[in-house]
C-alpha cells in the first residue's frame, strides 16, 4: 500500500508528522488529494490541553487525524460511485451521519447519536489523501478557491445559528466573539436582512474585519463594557437576537441575557469547557429564548452547506478576508501555535495547504 504524509495529534502540543497508508476505499467514497484544510476551535482546545472530548478514531484511543473543514480534488472513485468524476474539485462536508435515525430522516442529521466526523473519528484533511463518502462531496465552482471552500464547515456553522435564532428584517442582533465563526456570524446574519449588527470581540484587528463587513458597530470588550455599550448604542433597548461565539471558559451568557430585550433569543454557537452559570431570573421575567446551534443540517428543502457554497459562489459571503495565514503540512506545529497566539499574530483562520 502506498504512503502518504499525514499530522497525527497524539496529545497537547505534540502532533506529529507521519507516514499512514493511503486509505482504502468503501464503493461509496472517494480518495481526495487534499489541497487544503483549516483549523477549528476544536482542534485548538485538544492540541492547548487535556479536555473531556473523548478522542477514539481510526487510529486507536487519543489519536487523531485533524482536518474537518477540508477540500481537494478527487484521486480515485469507488466501485459504485455516479456524478462524480476524478479531477473534481470538491469541498467537503465532514459529518457522516448513520441515515437510519428518526433524526436523519427529519434531515436534522447534526443530531444523529452515531454520527462520526471525518476529521475526528475519519482520518482528516491533515493529510496528503483523505477517503470520503461520495454523497458528501459539493462540487466547487470556478470562481472560488479551494482556500475559501475550506471554509464552508465555518459558514454553514454559522448560517445555522443565524437560522436557528430566526434572524429578520426587524433584528438587531449582537454577535459575541470575533474569530472566523463569528464574522460569518456578521455576514450571514446581514444576508438575512438584520436591521443592525454589533459585533463584540477582544482583539483590534478582528474588530477591523469586522467592519469590513459593514457592521453598524464592532466592539472591544477588554476595553469598553459590550453590555454597557450595546445599550448606549441602542438606546437603552438591547438586541432582539445574540449570537454567542465564544465559549471557553468566558461570562458570555451572563452578557447576552443582559444586553437581550425581553422576549429576545439567544443561541450558543461556543464549545464551553465547564458548566457556566445563568442569570434564572432574568431569563424566567424577560422571557427570554436560550436554544443551541450544533453543526448544521437541511433547513426546509437544502443542506444548509450546500445554501453556504452558494452564498460563497455569489459573493453574499466573503471568506477571503478570514483566512489570514497558510502552511504546508510539514509546518502544521507552526500553524497550530500561530493560531493559538492571536495577539502576536492577528490570525483569524490558519490554513493547511498543499
């Protein structure tokens, strides 16, 4: 069997580049020549330090191949696959899902108990080949790069919690963080029609992307209280709609239910390391909404990834400005550590490229 190169994360700060077969091919999947990949918050949180994600993928316990949002061209077909051909562009939607579930049958597979995620469980896009089902393949057009397709895990991410916080014409909505999540947070949340959009984050040159973006106001909150200046900038009103990406370990859900107006939505986007405590009583008399966004699935009659490449085709949604900082595979500690040190580096999406 052929080899190929490939980043295996073995714990924190130690990913190692080494030699793994060539994946075999199910009839249903296809070998992609990777050209590029992205790291994710996720793949920040277990390469920094020890987490309770339990990590179990082809490769054995606490082993794993990153690289979920991915694209590439197609090397080889399986046995039974159609529509494809090889030398396709394609980008790549990560989640395999089991399609027998009430829950894929409803078309909200991201809920499916025995999904498991190219990238994590599948060996990833950190690698010069990568094996993935043909059905999960979205053909990219001319004018997008394979860069900017690696994004669309992002995109779709962040278009289902705009979805799910049912953003309108009649919104103002406050996006909490910055990173590549939130500014297509911004982006999706304006295609929807928002009315104002305020962004908070806690880096300068993140909030100067963000008003890229034409956003009514981006917001420092190591130096300004967001709460404080939501409700200067609006009032005394507060947002309809709050998007919280952030997660970690942050009080961002203290600050969302404070800045929301009653009977206001709130959706978490952000992994959280620990239980986060919750103002109660403010979300019981302001009759607020709290609901989560995970991943992504069919809204109505689409894949919400599929409606995200097609607001990239169009230039509804722009991901050039988000990826700051590219490296071939052999470089992979370099990029992990460039994405974990924003402040040094202004890095908002940190590419793998071959």
């Amino acid at each position: 069997m052929q080899d190929m190169k490939a980043a295996v994360l073995h714990g924190p700060r130690d990913i190692r580049i080494e030699s793994l077969d060539v994946p075999k091919l199910k009839p249903d999947w296809v070998l992609l020549k990777v050209r590029a990949a992205g790291i994710c918050g996720s793949d920040l949180h277990l390469y920094k330090e020890k987490t309770s994600i339990v990590v179990e993928s082809e490769l054995g316990k606490g082993l794993y191949v990153p690289g979920h949002e991915l694209s590439g061209e197609i090397s080889k077909l399986g046995a039974s696959v159609t529509g494809l051909s090889e030398g396709d562009r394609v980008a790549v939607e990560p989640i395999v899902n089991c399609g027998e579930c009430d829950w894929c049958h409803m078309g909200w597979y991201n809920l499916c108990a025995n999904s498991k995620l190219i990238g994590f469980y599948y060996n990833g896009g950190f690698a010069e080949y990568c094996a993935v089902p043909a059905e999960k393949c979205f053909k990219i057009p001319e004018n997008v790069s394979f860069e900017e397709a690696a994004t669309l895990d992002c995109i779709a991410v962040a278009e289902h919690a705009v979805k799910r916080a049912e953003v309108c014409s009649e919104d103002t909505v406050a996006i909490l963080g910055a990173g590549s999540i939130g500014l297509f947070a911004a982006q999706a949340a304006s295609v929807a029609g928002a009315r104002e959009i305020f962004v908070v984050g806690t880096h300068e040159f993140q909030l100067k992307a963000a008003n890229g973006f034409n956003v009514t106001a981006a917001i420092n909150a190591r130096k300004e209280n967001p709460v404080d200046r939501i409700n200067e900038l609006t009032e005394g009103a507060g947002v309809d709609k709050v998007i919280e990406a952030v997660g970690g370990e942050s009080s961002t859900i203290t600050d969302s239910i404070a800045m929301l107006k009653r009977r206001g939505t709130l959706v978490l986007t952000g992994i959280f390391l620990k239980p986060m405590p919750i103002d109660t009583f403010a979300l019981l008399t302001k009759e607020l909404r709290l609901t989560g966004a995970w991943g992504y699935e069919y809204w109505t009659r689409m894949k919400e990834f599929a409606l995200s490449l097609d607001l990239l085709e169009r230039g509804r949604i722009d991901a050039g400005k988000i990826i700051t900082h590219k490296y071939p595979l052999d470089r992979v500690s370099e990029a992990y550590e460039t994405a974990l040190d924003k402040e040094k580096t202004e890095s908002i999406k940190v590419q793998i490229v071959f």
